[in-house]
C-alpha cells in the first residue's frame, strides 16, 4: 500500500502539529466515545428538570448525532472512502440497510424492546 497523501486541511494538521490524519481522527473517536457513555450515564432528568421521556429523546438524539460523525470518521479515513469514487461508498453504506431493519424488527418493533431491558444494561439511574 502506498502512503496517504495529505491535502488541504490534512495536510496543514500535519504540517502543524507533526501527527496525521489517523492520529487526530483517533483522539476524535475517543472523545465521541467517552461523550456517548456520559449521555447514557447523566441523569437527564435531575440535570435539566424535564421528564422521563425527555430525558430518553435526549440520550437518543446525542447517540444518534454522535453515532453519524463517528461513522464518517470511521468510513472516511480509516476505511478510505473520503475522496474515493462514490460507488465504493454506496457499495459500504448498502449494508446499513439491513443494519436498520434489523433495529427495527428486534428492537423497536418488539413491546418493551427498549423498556424492558435487563436490569445490567441499564444506566444507574434508571435501575
């Protein structure tokens, strides 16, 4: 395999900080990752006063958001799909397809897909 040639924003990182994109996209997932436990283990509840409801949109809506900027981050540099053909990319997303029904079919579909989990998949504050 060849090197990875940097341009533009990537190049300047580079040229700045003497780390590559690989690094920074890294230190992005980790931080992502550590944002995503935080939402699931906050009490929105206590935190913003709002309801047990709320509080679910709440932790959905930021695993959501950050789920889709991990993926881009994931796709695009690790699996080199920035800056490809967008054929490759559809041949990668395609698949998510069946990802989502799945969700749908097992999880969300299912009475108390959600609610009814096991008392160790859930976070402190709602055992």
């Amino acid at each position: 395999m060849g090197e990875y040639a940097a341009t533009g924003f990537e190049k300047w990182l580079k040229d700045k900080t003497g780390k590559d994109i690989y690094f920074w996209n890294f230190i992005a997932l980790m931080v992502l990752t550590v944002i995503e436990v935080a939402a699931v283990y906050i009490d929105w509840t206590e935190v913003l006063g709002t309801t047990l409801e709320n509080a679910k949109l709440l932790t959905w809506a930021i695993l959501i958001g950050v789920g889709l900027v991990k993926v881009y981050g994931i796709a695009g540099f690790f699996m080199h799909l920035k800056g490809d053909p967008f054929i490759y990319t559809k041949t990668a997303v395609f698949p998510l397809f069946f990802v989502m029904l799945m969700l749908y079919g097992i999880g969300l579909s299912n009475p108390g897909g959600i609610d009814d989990l096991p008392r160790w998949c859930l976070p402190p504050w709602l055992k």
